[in-house]
C-alpha cells in the first residue's frame, strides 16, 4: 500500500529531502537485483524514461527510473530549487511541487487562508494526479513545522483538503513543534492555530522537538569524540548520517537532525513494506494507538541511535534497545513517558529478533510502566524482518501518553502571553477569513486537549475496580 | 473425502504453510515404522483428504488463501513451491492491498460484503474439485482484523453455501500480553459469530504453545515460526489418517464428521481443545523411549487437572466421587480444579496401539452425566507413526479446558468496553455498541453453560 508524503513549507521539505534519500539507500541495500517491487513502489514510481521525458509507469520487471510518490509545497523557491538541482533531481518533476516567491513571514494565516485559496485547485489537481498512479493509497503522510507560516498554515490547509477529497485514506502529521527559544515571535500563534486543525483532522500525530533532536545528535557527538564507543561506529547506522546513501555528496547544517525524522518515518512504515512475522500496517497503527479521536498525539522514539561495528549481538544487548525506547532521552519530544500515564504502546521492531525477545522485554519493562486502567495490557507489537541500513536490529517505539501534556500546556502559556497583550495580532487579522474567533476558538481547543489528558492523569494511581459483568439467567 | 482449508490473514496463512508441511514431510518421512501396505494405505488416505491431483508434478494442497494485504500470500506460494513436495494452486488465493487494520468492524462489514463473490469462487472450485467434499477447515486468528472479521464473515458465507458440510474453526487465540491492543474486542466479536455459523472451534492458544517451544522444545530465540510448526505439527496429529472403528479395514474417510459426531454433542458446547504427547526437540528423539500406560496416563491427567503440557502436571487434582450431586469444582473447601469433560476424544499413532488400555479414559466421573459414558468417549488409532515420534498421543476435548481464557478475553474486553476506548473506529464501519453487547451477551451464555457442567 502506499504512503504519500507531502513536504510543506522550509523544515518540511528539508526533512522530507532526507527522508526520499534514505529511502533510496534503504531499498537499495535490500533490493540487489535492481528489480521493481511492491516494496518499492509504496514509495515510488517506475518510469519508463526510454522514449525521453515522461513515460508510463512500469508495474514490474527491472527499475527504469524511479520517481518519488510526493507533493513539495513551498511558498518560497529556496528549499525546494536546491532540491531540484541537487542530486535528488531526477527523483523529482516538477508537476509535483507548488511553489510561490515571497513566502508566508512567518504568518499561520497568510500560508492557510491566503495561500490556501489561491492554490487549492492547484493542490487538488495534483493530488488527484499523483493518487491515481497509486494502485491503493493507504495513508498521506504531512510534514512540516508549527512555528512557521507555510508548514503550519498551508500545511494545515492541506490536511483539511486530504479530508474533504479522500476522507478514508489515513491523516498522519509529522510536526516539528517550536522550542521556546525560538527565534519567530510568532510561533506560539501559529503553533496553537495549527494545533486546532491537527486536533479535528489528522487521524495521527508525531510531535519532534528541536531541542530532542539537537540533544540527541549532540549525544553522538560526544560518544564519538570521547572514544567511549571503543571499536569503530558504523557510519551509516548513526540515526543521524546520511553516510552511504546514493545521492547526497555534501551535509548540510540541519541534516543531522532531520536525519532522525527521516529515519523515523522510514520505520514507521516499514513494516507495510518489508516482510515479517508479524506485520504492522500504518492503519493498523492508528487502530490500536487512538482509543478516542482526538487522543492522537504519539511520543516516539527510536533505538539504537548507531552500531558498533562488531557482529555478535548477544541477548543483553537487545535487551537494551527496549530499555532505551522507554528512557527520557531518546524521546522526540522533550518528554518522559515513563513517568506519566499510558493509553497505548506500540513498538515495531525490525531485524533478527522473534516474537520471544519481544515479550520477554514486554514483561521485564512493565512493571515500572503505568497504564490507564482500561488498558493495562495495551501493547501493539510488529515484527518486520529487514532491518535499518548499518543494524541488525532496531526498535521504533510510539506511546500514546499524556507526556505531551507539559508541551501542550507551554505552548499555551507562551500563546497567552503575547495574546493577552494582543501582540502582532494585527498581522493576523488583516488577512481576509481571519477573525479574532480563529484565537479563541484555537486555544479553547488546546485547553479542552489539555483538560482530556488531566482527566486521564487524574486516574493514575487510583483504585481500580473492574465494572461488573453481564449477568445470564441460567 | 476431502477437506477444503481456508486460510485465513497473516496468521491464518503462516499456519496453513506449516500444517501442509508437517503433512506431507510426516508422508514423506521414512519414520513411519509400519509395513508397507500400510504407508502405502496411510500415504492414500492423506493424499486423498489434503491434495488433489493436477497437471503439476507435485500434489497441491486443497487450499483458499485469502488476505486483505498481499505480502504474506506471495510468501507463502512461493516457498511451498520450493519444498518442492507440494505446492498450492496458483490461482486459488484472494488478495487486497491496504489490510485491515486490525479492526474486525473492517474485515466483517467492508472486506467480506465486498470480496465475498470472488472468495466463494475460489472456494466452490475448490469445493469441485473433491470427489467428496467432507468439510471446511478454516484457519484464522481472533486478534487482528483479516483472519478474525472477514474470517468470521466467510465462515457464515461457508455455512449459507454449504448449508450440510461440516466446518471446523481453527482459531488462534493471542498472547495475553498483546499482540494487538483491541485484540479483546476482535476475540470477542469473532467467538460469538463463529458460534453461530460453525460447528466446532478448535483452540490453539500462543502463550501454551509458546511455553512448549520454551520448556518442551529447548527453543532460546523463539519465533513465530517455531510456533507455527508446533501448532502444525498437533494439527496434524489429529488430522493424519486414522482408523476410527476397533478393527476397521480402511482408514476412516469422514474425519470432520467424525470429530463433529464424538465431541459436539449439542450446539452450546462448540470449544474443542487440543493436547498432543510427547513434544520434545527432534534431536532427543533417538534416545527417548516411550510407552503407552506412561502417555495414557500423563494425557488423562492432564485432562483432569487442565494441564497444558505434559510438564507441571498437578497430579493431586481427582476425579469427584461417583454418586456426589455437586461437581467438586464447586467445593468451598478445596479446589480441585477439576476438569469436567462432555466428551473426548484420543488419537493414538504407533505401534503396539492395538491393546491400549484406555479404562481411565472412559471413568464416568470424567463427564457430565447427560452423555452415555461409552458415548462420551472415542479412541481413533493406527500404527503408523506420525512425523519422526515412535509413539504419539492426542487428545480433542470438548470440557472445561477453553473456560478460563474465554472468561479472561470476556472480562478484559468487557472492561474496556466500559470506557469505551476505541469504539469509535468499529462504529467507523458499521459495527455499533449494540453488536458489541449481542456478542458479551453470547459469550457470557457460553461461560456460563461451561461452568456449571
């Protein structure tokens, strides 16, 4: 099945242009023969380039030229240009990108209202180009920041016009959430007007902050140069290089963080892609993760950031992968799941391990772990058998868990105070649509979010008593 | 006769590759310890039930495959196709792309109403191609979303096509520690649909079969597939060629309506359970030794004290007293944890089988009085042994064996049910909370007619 990606604005697309290179190095480590698969095709497309320009697409046999299934949309060239002329070139044409000159400053409601009227046909006429190629689409995958304007306004835009055109194909959201130093005044606004269309039209949603991704690669840093790690890392299992891929030559400033995005999402859907004994499917994730609609925020985190370049991997080990996917900081977010309460818990591991290992690990970790009454057996487990490039094995763990009250909850208080004091609102409200019921109606959004996950944390702790069963008349 | 299988999703289809695997490599195997008229016979009867014969060089399993996503199904063909002893017909298998989410509402409400022409199909030829159609044994999971909703949906088709054949449910029940997070609510929804359509559920649950891979099989690294083969392989122990009557000339050729006619005495009682002894690495094999009073007497009491394999057996748990109006399991003062049966019955593979004293098998105590002892019990034998072990026993339980999981999947899915965490995505597809009560209300009949047998 096929997942299509939609990179908006600068950060998305910066993350999405790491995610479409990994993804060529991972098929071409597994796919030897140079042979169009299904595996393959979840991403991209097989042209048949022969006859110049833009031929058919080819179902099967051997790979002509691939093409990414994508929609680039930038309200500024810059990203999107260097994407073009880079070695990414011929991945990309350009009936899937929409681009503008002069940006969104930075303004939630110019990239959602303006830009969103002005390009919608635009938008839709190549989306519906791009899903009839796809033989089942399953899922849109968004990327893209809060903070900004063209991520979070026509980012959002988008997610509502994915729910008008095609309201059963599943909404997942990767969404870089600003950190508090962020240099835009205005994120707080635009984070929390993006935050209502993420609550009542995504089915998913992946929150990444900057400052986990920084902290992580920092941690790299800091193994590699003090020479803890003893024995060479294998340079391309660190979570955050791009070392062996086929395309890029030179790295760029951000690329290590958005490594790790790419890297997460390439997991994510690797199971719907790669065989295993036990396969998780992106809707399946969404089953089993959202027990209430709008409970849809998930804390990932992924595990082992890199490899040692020794081949024995005994048991202990392994067993540290899973202690690891459950420690504060290989979180995305700045977030500590095992401290707060648990809905759900999926982990998709991949590579040699068996369904033994997992539960063995699944007992060991439980016990320090809370979950929501309800739920107190809530884990979705998936075993793919094709591990990371650089890995033996890895484990990619979501958590649907009320860590993410405490970004919320600051998001909202750094909304408050420029709102009180109305600051830059004008900005705002100028834009035709825009009224200051969009503000209010948003952050009483993010407080009702807020207030489910009290709710919930409420209960944490508490006494349970199972609700009495049906009675029979004998 | 011939039995047709329908395999159904991941797990359903993993299954159903081991099980044709262990057939034929226990066919194929020169273990059989028996004349050659003999193999030769056992060899015919197997071919017969499981394989037709067509334009290919090797036999091809009597098989539907069907899954809602198609990575499974292209694995399955193409290494039964390199055993090079059997293989599937190529065309007899039904795919789709996007799976179904692990959400029953998905595979009963949009995939079965809409496949459900083409999966017929496939089954009618199938169906066609036996000389004569003895049944359908259908393999699926409860947890997820193909093999539990669009299997329980096929089994209803199954029974409105076929309205006098006999279908037998395979039924996988999950790890208690998720595999899936609503896999109670799947459990749930499918037990009580199959109820109703099906005339028997035969149960392999993954935590005891995962704990004979562990302590029984010495397996470190234990893997689905490891599973599989031992699910496979106690399948195949009741499902290999049998003489069914004491001095019978011809192995029995009805083996679903035999099984249905010894154990399903009456529609309420569908729950079989399954125990197969001895179980140990192959490698121990040359140098075990076994004999027929030492298994009889770990198979029986396993039976009584609802033992799930052959170590750990609780040998204090008795029979209650004959003539004892109360069933001890309702003692206040000591719990037996008695297992009380409805029927039974046991398999014995091997040699010597032939003055097999199975006395303590037929002790009335065992059974709830409605039953004739003598009915209540069945003894299926032959001499040739099955897959590598020189002796081999089975036993196919309707009684109380099934009562405890059922009660637990009731209960935790119940308790979900009270919050109404994921409800929504089933009501998503058509499935309403009224369904969900028609189908705790069912079971708690089931739970409750089991417990005061």
């Amino acid at each position: 099945p096929v997942s299509l990606p939609f990179a908006v604005g600068q950060c998305g697309n910066q993350v999405g242009c790491r995610f479409w290179d990994l993804a060529l190095r991972e098929h071409a480590a597994v796919n030897k023969k140079g042979i169009y698969d299904e595996s393959l095709s979840s991403f991209f497309r097989n042209i048949d380039t022969r006859s110049g320009g833009d031929g058919p697409d080819i179902y099967k046999g051997k790979i002509c030229s691939l093409k990414a299934r994508a929609l680039l949309i930038d309200m500024e060239e810059g990203v999107v240009n260097e994407i073009l002329q880079g070695p990414l070139r011929d991945v990309f044409d350009s009936k899937q990108l929409i681009t503008d000159v002069s940006g969104s400053g930075n303004n939630w409601a110019v990239g959602h209202k303006l830009y969103g009227y002005q390009y919608r046909e635009n938008i839709v006429e190549k989306l519906r180009k791009t899903a009839e190629h796809c033989d089942c689409l399953q899922c849109f995958f968004i990327i893209h920041s809060m903070g900004g304007g063209t991520g979070s306004g026509l980012g959002t835009f988008v997610l509502n016009l994915l729910e008008d055109e095609f309201p059963e194909v599943y909404r997942f959201v990767t969404s870089v959430y600003p950190s508090g130093e962020d240099d835009v005044i205005t994120s707080p606004y635009n984070s929390v007007l993006a935050m209502k269309e993420l609550n009542e039209h995504a089915d998913c949603v992946l929150p990444i902050e900057n400052e986990s991704l920084f902290d992580i690669v920092n941690k790299i840093h800091q193994m590699i140069d003090s020479g803890k790690l003893g024995s060479t890392v294998k340079q391309n299992s660190l979570v955050t290089s791009s070392a062996g891929s086929t395309k890029t030559v030179q790295e760029k400033p951000f690329d290590a963080m958005n490594n790790i995005v790419a890297n997460l999402l390439l997991n994510l859907t690797s199971s719907a892609r790669f065989e295993g004994s036990l396969n998780m499917d992106l809707n399946e994730i969404s089953m089993n993760l959202v027990p209430f609609p709008r409970l849809h925020y998930l804390v990932s985190s992924l595990t082992p950031l890199y490899t040692l370049a020794d081949v024995n991997v005994p048991s202990r080990r392994l067993d540290q992968m899973f202690s690891d996917a459950f420690s504060r900081d290989h979180q995305l977010i700045q977030a500590d799941p095992k401290h707060s309460l648990y809905l759900a818990c999926a982990l998709l591991v991949r590579g040699n391990v068996q369904v033994s290992d997992l539960r063995r690990n699944i007992e060991r970790l439980k016990p320090s772990l809370h979950f929501v009454s309800w739920n107190q057996e809530g884990w979705k487990t998936g075993l793919c058998s094709v591990p990371p490039v650089g890995h033996s094995h890895s484990l990619l763990a979501l958590a649907n868990n009320t860590c993410v009250k405490p970004t919320f909850i600051e998001l909202k208080d750094r909304f408050m105070k420029l709102y009180k004091k109305k600051a830059h609102l004008h900005h705002y409200l100028h834009i035709d649509g825009m009224e200051q019921s969009c503000f209010s109606e948003a952050i009483s959004s993010l407080s009702d979010l807020i207030e489910e996950y009290n709710e919930l944390d409420a209960t944490k702790g508490g006494p349970r008593t199972d609700p009495s069963r049906l009675k029979i008349a004998v | 006769m011939s039995i047709v299988t329908v395999q159904l999703g991941q797990c359903g289809n993993q299954i159903g590759h081991e099980v044709f695997n262990a057939i034929c490599s226990d066919v194929h195997g020169t273990h059989g310890l028996c004349s050659k008229k003999e193999n030769e016979s056992y060899h015919d009867a197997c071919k017969e039930r499981f394989f037709s014969e067509e334009e290919s060089e090797v036999p091809v399993a009597r098989a539907v495959l069907v899954d809602m996503e198609p990575k499974v199904i292209s694995q399955t063909l193409s290494i039964a196709a390199r055993s090079g002893y059997w293989k599937y017909n190529d065309r007899s298998h039904f795919c789709q792309k996007q799976g179904s989410g692990n959400n029953w509402a998905n595979g009963y409400s949009v995939h079965g109403p809409r496949h459900k022409e083409v999966i017929m199909n496939l089954v009618q030829k199938e169906a066609e191609k036996c000389d004569r159609l003895g049944g359908f044994f259908t393999i699926m999971s409860m947890a997820g979303g193909t093999g539990s909703g669009l299997g329980a949906f096929v089994t209803k088709c199954l029974r409105d096509a076929f309205p006098t054949s006999f279908i037998l449910n395979h039924v996988i029940w999950p790890y208690g520690t998720g595999e899936v997070i609503v896999q109670n609510y799947n459990s749930v929804l499918t037990l009580s649909h199959l109820y109703q359509s099906s005339d028997a559920l035969l149960v392999h649950e993954n935590d005891v079969i995962h704990k004979i891979c562990a302590q029984l099989m010495k397996i470190k690294q234990i893997s689905f597939r490891d599973v599989n083969q031992v699910i496979a392989h106690q399948l195949g122990s009741v499902f290999q060629p049998t003489y069914t009557a004491e001095g019978g000339l011809h192995y029995s050729r009805n083996p679903l309506g035999d099984l249905m006619e010894t154990l399903v005495p009456h529609p309420e009682f569908k729950m079989l359970g399954l125990r197969n002894i001895p179980q140990m690495p192959e490698n121990s094999l040359p140098y075990s030794t076994f004999s027929w009073p030492g298994l009889i007497k770990h198979l029986r009491q396993m039976l009584i004290a609802n033992a799930k394999m052959e170590e750990g057996i609780d040998w204090q748990v008795r029979p209650p007293q004959l003539g004892s109006s109360i069933p001890s399991s309702h003692s206040t003062n000591k719990p037996l944890h008695f297992n009380t049966s409805i029927a039974n019955l046991v398999i014995l593979r091997g040699k010597d089988m032939h003055n097999v004293d199975l006395g303590s098998f037929r002790d009335p105590s065992l059974y709830t009085s409605w039953l004739n002892p003598q009915d209540a019990f069945n003894a299926w034998k032959t001499p040739r042994a099955f897959n590598k072990y020189e002796k081999s026993a089975s036993l196919v339980s309707n009684s109380q064996f099934l009562l405890k999981p059922l009660d637990n999947v009731v209960g935790k899915a119940w308790n979900m049910f009270a919050s109404k965490a994921y409800i929504h995505q089933y009501t998503k597809f058509g499935i309403e909370e009224e369904d969900f009560l028609d189908s705790f209300t069912a079971l708690e009949q089931v739970i409750s007619s089991y417990t005061i047998l």
